[in-house]
C-alpha cells in the first residue's frame, strides 16, 4: 500500500486513517486518491475494525487538490481532472458507504474537494478551535465536487450552503459548528485525545446495528419518506433476529451492559 495513506488498527479496532503527504497539506492528485480509495477498501474488508478516525499529518487536514500537479497538466488538465473528480467520488462515497462510523479529526485548514469534500463525507467531524474551512472551487473558476453540492446542502440547509459555495468564506471552527457542518470543537491541544475517544465509543456497541443506522441515514439523502419507511421496516426486522439484538433486550430486561459480539 502507498505511504500517501496509511491505515493503522489499534487493538481496540479503531482505524487510524492518516492523509501522509505533509509537504503538500496533503494535496490530493490521481495517486493519492488511489491510494486513498485503497485504504478505505482495507478497512472495509477488515472485520476487526469498529470505527475510523480519518486526520492529515502536518499543518493541515487537507489543503485541497494538489495545485502544482494540476498547473502542470497545461492543456491535458481537463482529462486530468476527470480522472481525479472520479477517484474522488469513489473515495468518498466509500467513506459514506463503510458499515462502521468514521470520525473525522480537523486541525489546520479543510479545503477544497479534498479537504471539505472529506468532511462533509464523515458521519462526525470533531475540530480543533483553531481549524478553518472553505470550498474554494469557484475561487479557481471551477464547481465543487466530492459529493459536496448534495452533501453541504443536507449539513447546513441550501441557503448557507449556497452562500459557502459561492462566495468562499473562510469558516473558523466556532462559525462552522454553529451552522451543523461539525459535531463539535475542542481546544487544538486536545483534538487527538477527544476525536480518539470519540472513536472509542463505538468498540462496544452492535457493529451490525450501527452499519445498518448509518446506511439508512446515507441511503436517505435526497429520498422522500415514502420512499424509506419500507427499507426501515426491512432493517429492523432483520436485526431483530441478530445475537446483538437478544442481548440488548436482555440486557435491558436484566438491567445490565449489553456485551455485543457482532453476531
């Protein structure tokens, strides 16, 4: 596996999922997305795994596309960036996709398809209080993409997201936690300890309950009642007939922890 991304298991199955190109806040091009789409396939053919905890080594969580990269493309960046836009659509509805939560630790700036297409991607997002967010895409004369016009409108509604989007404000930290795009702020210091226990949160609950949870609430984005209330329906009843679910109700009936297996 490339060094670009590097997948770390503890013993208590939390995934470090660390962006590993410092020198270029972790600039995304073709081999990096690659390498990050890999990553992610990794995690999700591992049964270990309980939660993710996605973060960028050095100054920043991620900076965006890798302009240098893309400057150097001349006339073939078009082409360029048709292959990049489709390993980043992948990459990050892998993310949405993985049965398991990912908990995504910001520090420095989240920018652009990389930066801000991840975050919005993350099913929680914890910020240190000295982050800052921006889109960035219109700046360059170009859309944003990562998902981002369908996911940004859900965090924070249209006329917020229409705003981020077309007019590039820099967010801090305390901004974005305000309109839904964080789960929460805490002090720079202390972003790894909180958004690794964070992570932790997850080791004892049903794995099988949580992934179904977090596909329904996925699978909903842009659906209409109607249209979920029978997937629902089919959810609930098949894990009703899990281990895990016995030993929740039992564990209520018995008033004790639950001990899920994953079964």
């Amino acid at each position: 596996m490339s060094d670009l991304v590097r997948v770390d298991v503890d013993d208590d199955g939390v995934a470090r999922l660390l962006l590993n190109s410092p020198e270029t806040s972790n600039g995304l091009d073709v081999p990096f997305l690659q390498a990050l789409h890999a990553a992610i396939m990794r995690i999700h053919g591992d049964p270990r795994i309980r939660a993710v905890l996605l973060s960028g080594a050095g100054k920043n969580f991620c900076a965006g596309g890798n302009v240098k990269v893309f400057a150097s493309k001349g006339e073939q960046l078009p082409d360029y960036l048709r292959e990049a836009t489709a390993w980043l659509q992948i990459a990050t509805a892998a993310l949405t996709q993985l049965n398991v939560p990912v908990i995504a630790a910001v520090h420095g700036f989240a920018a652009g398809g990389g930066g801000f297409g991840l975050v919005c991607s993350a099913d929680f997002v914890i910020a240190a209080d000295t982050a800052k967010f921006m889109s960035g895409a219109v700046r360059v004369g170009m859309a944003p993409d990562a998902g981002v016009s369908v996911t940004l409108t859900q965090l924070v509604g249209l006329r917020k997201a229409m705003h981020i989007l077309l007019t590039n404000p820099i967010l801090d930290a305390a901004e974005a936690l305000e309109i839904g795009l964080l789960t929460s702020v805490v002090p720079a210091a202390d972003l790894e300890a909180e958004s690794l226990a964070y992570a932790r949160r997850f080791i004892t609950t049903a794995p099988k309950a949580i992934g179904a949870t977090k596909r329904l609430l996925w699978g909903g984005v842009g659906a209409t009642l109607a249209d979920r209330l029978p997937e629902e329906a089919r959810t609930v009843s098949e894990l009703s007939g899990t281990a895990d679910s016995r030993e929740g109700l039992a564990a209520v009936i018995e008033r004790r922890e639950p001990k899920f297996r994953g079964e």
